[in-house]
C-alpha cells in the first residue's frame, strides 16, 4: 500500500492486514483516550495526533511512503506496527523503551502482536507527550 490513498482512518483501518488492524485499533484506542483534545488526521495515509504541535503518530508497516522500496518495507514488517512519539527527544524515557534509532527528535515503539502492547505504560506515555506538547501552547497576550 502506498500513501495517500485513504480519505478516513476508518478507510485505512479496513485496508489493513488482520494482524495489524487489531494492533492499530488497540493502540488508536489508548491515544483516543488519553489525548482526547488532540485532532486525529490522516498524514502520509496514517492517522497523526496534534494539538499545540504534532504529538504522535501510528504507522502501520505495510503503508509505505514508496511503493518501489521493496528491502524499506520488508524491514517495517520485521519491526511491526509504530507508534512514534514527534518530541520523543523531549521525554523522560527513563525504562529505554522509546527507540531514537538514530533520529534527533521524533522516537518510537514498535508491535508485533496485541500482547506486546502495555495499556498502562502506553497511557504514561501518552500523558507525558501530551505535557510536552502543552510546553509549545501559545501564552494569550
């Protein structure tokens, strides 16, 4: 699948693999929840949460950015499903599990099966970026 083909996360959502759809579902769940003033758009075909800024995203492995990168999107399937964090660099990530793989700012999860996912330290995380992003508000003159 390449980007920009969907017009709704629904639409993206029924366009997924079982495996990843559940995965997806399950973490859109968390953010819905705990970022409920954040919009929800799609952005490269997948759904991005911002407020003040972007807060996070959730990428599924088969969307890809090029369709003709064939080694790219063997490694995303490898890795499963990302939730990225867009000021991960801004975060405590005192247990290690935000991923920088050598980016400056933006820092990541990955999932494989529902079982992997940790609704709680999901939710603190999510709490934190949600912090973070307030740092960007615009002070009211």
């Amino acid at each position: 699948m390449s980007i920009n083909t969907y017009h709704s996360v629904e639409e993206m959502l029924l366009n997924l693999p079982i495996w990843e759809r559940k995965i997806v579902t399950n973490l859109r769940a968390l953010v819905l929840e705990c970022l409920p003033k954040a919009k929800e758009k799609l952005s490269y075909g997948v759904p991005f949460y911002t407020r003040n800024r972007m807060i996070c995203f959730i990428w599924p492995p088969t969307i890809t950015w090029d369709p003709q990168q064939l080694k790219k999107k063997e490694a995303n399937l490898a890795k499963g499903v990302t939730l990225g964090f867009c000021q991960g660099n801004r975060m405590s990530n005192e247990d290690g599990v935000l991923l920088a793989e050598g980016r400056k700012q933006v820092y990541c999860m990955y999932f494989k099966t529902l079982a992997e996912i940790d609704d709680q330290q999901i939710r603190a995380l999510l709490f934190e970026a949600e912090l973070v992003d307030e740092s960007f508000r615009k002070k009211k003159k």
